[in-house]
C-alpha cells in the first residue's frame, strides 16, 4: 500500500513550498487509496518551540490535509535513532571518530559504499553521482545527538514510507538516505524530488516577494479550497486545461508525469483569480456574511444597517472583489462620504479644460430627473455628450472621480444610481469646490 508523508521541520511559519510539497503527498496517497501520514522534525529545540509545531498543525488543519494516523514527533524516536546506529556500526556501516581530534568524544559517520550511485526520481528522471563526490558524514555528533539524515531515514523506515515526495533541495541529501536505507536492510522508497517555486525573476520565492507563508494567506482572507487549489497547479497539470477543481477530482489523475521539472512561477494574480472564483461559488448567504464581516470589521456596517443596500452595492461590484478582506476597501464610497480620494486620478479628471463646467451642468440635468436610475443617468449623460460635441470619456471620467474618488470600480451609471441623488449631488458639489480651489487658471474654463 502506498504511504507518503509530510515531514515538515517546524520553525513557526509553513512555506508554501512546504505547504505544496504535503498537497502532493496527500493527492498521491489519495490517488493510490494509500495513506497519508505526517511526521514532525522537531528535534531542533531552539526552533521546534510548542508554537511552532502548532503552527504546523493549524495549516495543515485549515487546508484540510489531516493525516491518515496520529502523527510521529522525531524527538521522541531518539533511541531508535541510536540503535540503528549501533547496528550500523556493528554492521561495519559507521565508524568512530575523533573529529578534529578534540578528545572530546567521538562522533559516529556512516562509510558509503565506495561505488557510483543513481537512483530514479518520478519527476527528474535517473539522478546519479560519481562515488568520488560522496562522502562519509556524521550520523551521531559527539555529543550523541542524532544526525537529520539518519533519523529521516530511520523513521521513514518506521512509518513504511514507500513514497518519499518533497522539495528537490533535497536531492543530495538523497544519495546519503539511499545508501542508509540499503545499509540499514530497508527497502528504499521511491522518490519524486518537486520543483521550487520561484518568484518573477526566477529566484526561490520569499517572503520578500509577498506572502509566502501559510498563515499570511489565511489572514488575508484567502479561502482554503483556493489555496489548495492554486498550490496543487503550481507546477502539476491534470493533463488538460481545467483549472478549477475539486480535491477529489485532483486525487483522482494526479501523477507524477503532469508534474514538470523546471521551477513553478508563483503569480499572485491567477491566485487572486482562483480565489475570486471560489467565492462566487460559495452558497450566497454564505459570501454575504463573510463581505459584510469585513465591512464590520472596518465600521461600515452595524447590526440593523440596511441589508437590501449592502445586497445591491455587493451586486453591481460583481467579481470585482476577489478577496473577502478587500470588501471595505474597494466599497468605502459606498457606505460613508469620508472615503480616500486618490489625489493623481482627481488631478487627471477633475482639473482639465472643462471638467468643472461639465459637471456642472450635470448636477442640474441630474437634479430634474423623474427617476433616477441607471437607464436615465445615461441618457442623460450621453445626450449631454452629444449636445457639446464632447467625448463621451471627458465626462464620465470626471464624474466617477467625483462621486467615489477613484477611477475603478463598478459599472459608473449603477454606481451613481446605488449611491442615490442626494449624495451624488453632494460629492459632485464637494468636487467642484475642490477643483475650483486646486485648479490653476488657464485648465479651469468655469
Ligand atoms: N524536515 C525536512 C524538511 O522539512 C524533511 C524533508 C523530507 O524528508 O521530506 O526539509
């Protein structure tokens, strides 16, 4: 039976990479019916502090990636650790040295065999090492702590681990375990060393590069089955052009062949992308709950507050909010008159030829509507357009400015409409005041 795991080193953060590397394990035992299993290498005190290790935990757990059996904690396999050095040792595998000849104690290091090694890698193909580049090393220091690689491989060995699926930093160390596994009468496992994620210019993606951490997408209101998702592809493909999919769906043609080889670009964007396209799969009432949280969260919006309203404002911005933490931001204008004016777009609409007067006579024709909605506003503006020989963007650009403050958002006539005549014709007033005080005399015609 096929059994994979993740075997993070906890240091307080999950790395995508890391993250990754546990969703290919998860996918690959799913696919196979096997087991997916997590082991903790938390022998570094200083590092595996109980946060740390929690940390793991909570990433794993909001991902949905728990693992098929209670999981193994690498401190308390010290003295298996140690008696499979023995053996070694008795086996003529290791020998003891005075390293640096201190007198302090002597630490152990395994003897590799002498000969050539290759092993096969799923996604690399055969990697090999001539055997002058491999070199004895320490397996237990002198001061009797257990090496990296000879607990990795002996707990891998304790797990029944037949797929061993991580980062291909890790590929030297894989000639090391290779040799342990056969010295040590173990069956080897197979392996698929994964790509690195890499960020525009093609350097190992960091924190420097955005957020790269499990956590850091969590608390920006990434939604799980997003992540998971965008993860999953970065750097496998189903073999055809589906983007969007279910974790069963993965798990049921995930293989090694769709992995590539070469380093996967992380883009922000497609994930922004992906995650829109979850929300709007959420069930309405759902979505609602979690724009309105935000909304909350920024003191827009009170118990008792207008439900129909934040219901229309949330309908015309569409899919124009890809993250649930965006909502207050990107819908400020919408729910009070105090919202940041971008100053560049207010120069580039507000203050040239014609601008002022144009939205002058716009507030009158708005004021005499019978109705004021979306259709009419048009009508109106466009008609108006036409009367002055004016380009229908010399208004509206003006006008989107005036009453929101910013040149994005959602349809311009909708907009006005939801936010109503009162206050549209108070913002278009407030503009105009701003503009006659900021505007130099040879732009403003009024
Ligand atoms: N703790 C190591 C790491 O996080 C283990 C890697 C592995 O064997 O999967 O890099």
């Amino acid at each position: 039976m096929v059994r994979t795991r993740f075997a993070p080193s906890p240091t307080g953060h999950v790395h995508i990479g890391n993250i990754r590397a546990a969703i290919y394990n998860w996918l690959y035992a799913r696919r196979h019916g096997g087991r997916f299993l997590l082991r903790i290498e938390d022998t570094d005190p200083e590092r595996s502090t109980p946060e740390a290790v929690a940390t793991v935990h909570e990433a794993m757990e909001w991902l949905g990636l728990q693992p098929d059996e209670p999981p193994m904690y690498q401190s308390t396999r010290r003295q298996a650790h140690l008696e499979a050095a023995e053996r070694l040792l008795a086996a003529g595998h290791a020998y003891r040295e005075d390293k640096g000849g201190t007198g302090r104690g002597k630490c152990l290091v395994f003897r590799m065999p002498g000969t050539d090694m290759v092993f096969h890698d799923e996604i690399k193909g055969d990697l090999r090492k001539p055997a002058a580049d491999l070199r004895d090393f320490v397996i237990v220091r002198s001061d009797g702590h257990p090496v990296f690689h000879l607990a990795n491989v002996v707990d891998d060995i304790a797990m029944g681990i037949t797929h061993v699926i991580r980062g291909d930093d890790h590929i030297e160390n894989t000639y090391r375990h290779v040799a342990l596994f056969q010295a040590l009468g173990a069956d080897v496992p197979r392996y698929a060393h994964l790509p690195m994620i890499v960020n525009a210019k093609g350097k190992p993606y960091s924190k420097r590069d955005g957020a790269a951490y499990v956590g850091d997408f969590r608390d920006r209101g990434f939604l799980a089955d997003a992540l998971f998702n965008y993860l999953a592809l970065l750097g496998w493909s189903p073999g055809d052009d589906r983007e969007i999919l279910t974790r069963e769906e993965m798990a049921t043609c995930f293989s090694f062949e769709g992995v590539q080889s070469s380093p996967a670009r992380f883009d922000e964007r497609k994930l922004l992308w992906m995650n829109g396209e979850y929300m709007r799969k959420m069930p309405l009432e759902q979505r609602e709950a979690q724009h309105i949280a935000d909304l909350r969260k920024h003191g827009l919006w009170r118990d008792g507050d207008d439900l129909a309203y934040v219901r229309r404002v949330l309908e015309i911005m569409g899919d124009r909010i890809k993250l649930f933490s965006d909502t207050a931001a990107q819908t400020i204008y919408f729910f009070t008159d105090n919202y940041p004016v971008d100053e560049k777009v207010f120069q580039k609409t507000l203050l040239c030829e014609g601008a002022v007067q144009y939205l002058t006579d716009l507030a009158v024709r708005f004021d005499t509507l019978p109705e004021f909605n979306a259709a009419a506003l048009e009508t109106t503006v466009r008609a108006y357009a036409a009367e002055h020989n004016v380009k229908l963007s010399r208004l509206v650009h003006p006008l989107r400015a005036a009453v929101s403050g910013t040149d994005v958002g959602p349809g311009l006539f909708e907009m006005i409409e939801v936010l109503g005549r009162e206050r549209t014709r108070r913002r278009i007033a407030r503009a105009i005041e701003r503009a006659r005080a900021g505007a130099s005399p040879t732009t403003d015609v009024s």
